[in-house]
C-alpha cells in the first residue's frame, strides 16, 4: 500500500513562526518584569486623630456616646489650603522655592478634606460636644461656627512639618467673632510617616488653641446674657458682644513656631 508523502512547510515559514513564538514569549516576559517592579503607592491620613488629640490634652481618647445633648454644639466649615499642596500626591519642600510632587507617597483624601475632618475629631473630643456641619439642629441651642485658612501647609523631610493657619470662631445666635493665627512647627525625622504624624501633632496643637477659645466664647456668652430692650423710640444700641482674646499657644509650640 503506498502512501501519499505531505509537503513539507518551506523553511523560512517555519523560522517566521518559530521567532513569533520567541518574540512573543519575551515580551511577555518583559511586561510581566516591568509590572512587578512598578512601586505601589502609600496613602497616608491625617486621621486616626484620637492619640494625639488625647495626647495634647493630657487625657484618654474619648469613646463613641450617646445620651444627654450637649450645652452647645460646634460647626466646623470646609478647610482651605493653598492651591499648590490641593492635590491628592505629598508635597514636600526640597528649597526655599522648589517643590517635588511624590507621585507615590499619597493622601487618603484631599488634604483640606483631611484637616477638616481631624480638626472635627479633635474638637468634638475636647470640647465633649457634637460637629453638626451640614445637619438640622435646634434652633435654641448655642452654636459656635469654626472657620480655618490655612496659609502655609509645608512638609520638609527630615526637618519639620509646619502648619500656619487663621481661624475664627463665631457665635451662631451673635456677632461675636474671635480671629485669630496659629503657626506650630513640628520637628520630624526621616521618612514620609514621620512627616505625616508631625503635621498630626502639629493640627493636634492648632486643635487645642481653637477649643480653648470656643470655651472662652462660651464662657464669654454665659457671664454677658442679653437682656430685653425697652420698646422706646430713644432705646439705646444693644452692646457690642465681648469677644475674648485668643488664646495662647503653649510654650512648646511657641518654640518651634
């Protein structure tokens, strides 16, 4: 029985295909290389607040409670911070005029976002009353509204972190406005979650200076009551409301300031 002999594949068609296999094969290869050396980015957060809000009072940080409404309630509003630290990567100073963008080392959030949000924790926890931004409140509850600008938000590795900020707090039910400027510098040392934890414990102070002047308002509000005018077309002008100073800085940060 005879059989029939299959042509053989010319033997450039076979080198041609052989070469694709390789070809293919390493890049591939080389893809899968480039994708595992790629670093992964870290995100770092301003929250977690608790420790060092305790740590800045000298207390315990407090627990989640229910139960009797507070005497009066804070409002803490968004936080502004300059355009050039507005984004999501660290921003860190390598001069007095330059700047470096670390495309890897990242916040959780945007870094107002982030103050705001730990200088709410902070507060509430010192003051042992409730944020109430953005919900429905009684009208006849005292409020004090706090307002941050925060002018200077730099990061210096290996050096320090420095929070520079104005900020007010206004009685809701009053004109009554104290304004007023934190600047605290933290040393840190080397690495991103030193320079990180230095501007925790730097907002911690800021923290601190602002819940020292919502209880003098409060203080302020209590030992000055409105009294009802007499209807008369020769009544007088209410008072101005008595605004306290600011409070001091503690001795540690009007150091490193």
């Amino acid at each position: 029985m005879m059989l029939a002999r299959l042509p053989r594949p010319p033997r450039a068609l076979v080198r041609g295909a052989v070469r694709g296999v390789v070809y293919g094969g390493a890049l591939a290869a080389a893809l899968a290389i480039a994708a595992c050396s790629t670093p992964s980015s870290r995100f770092y957060t301003l929250g977690g607040a608790d420790s060092a809000g305790a740590a800045a009072t000298g207390g315990t940080p407090a627990v989640a409670r229910t139960g009797v409404a507070p005497a009066w309630l804070i409002e803490v509003a968004p936080v502004n911070v300059p355009p050039q630290v507005a984004r999501n990567q660290l921003v860190v100073q390598t001069g007095p005029t330059q700047v470096q963008l670390l495309e890897q080392e990242r916040w959780a959030s945007l870094p107002g976002d982030e103050i705001r949000r730990a200088l709410s924790t902070n507060l509430t926890q010192q003051l042992g009353t409730i944020d109430a931004f953005g919900t429905a409140r009684p009208d006849d509850v005292a409020v004090y509204r706090i307002a941050m600008n925060v002018q200077r938000f730099e990061s210096w590795p290996g050096s320090h972190a420095l929070l520079d900020a104005v900020w007010s707090v206004r009685a809701v039910r009053s004109n009554a406005v104290m304004t007023c400027r934190s600047v605290v510098s933290e040393t840190v040392g080397g690495g991103y979650d030193a320079l990180v934890d230095g501007h925790r414990r730097a907002l911690a102070e800021v923290s601190t200076q602002i819940a020292a002047g919502v209880r003098a308002m409060a203080a302020a509000a209590v030992s000055t009551p409105a009294t009802p005018g007499k209807a008369s077309s020769s009544a007088r002008p209410a008072a101005a409301p008595v605004v306290p100073p600011c409070p001091a800085a503690s001795p540690a940060a009007a150091a490193g300031a």
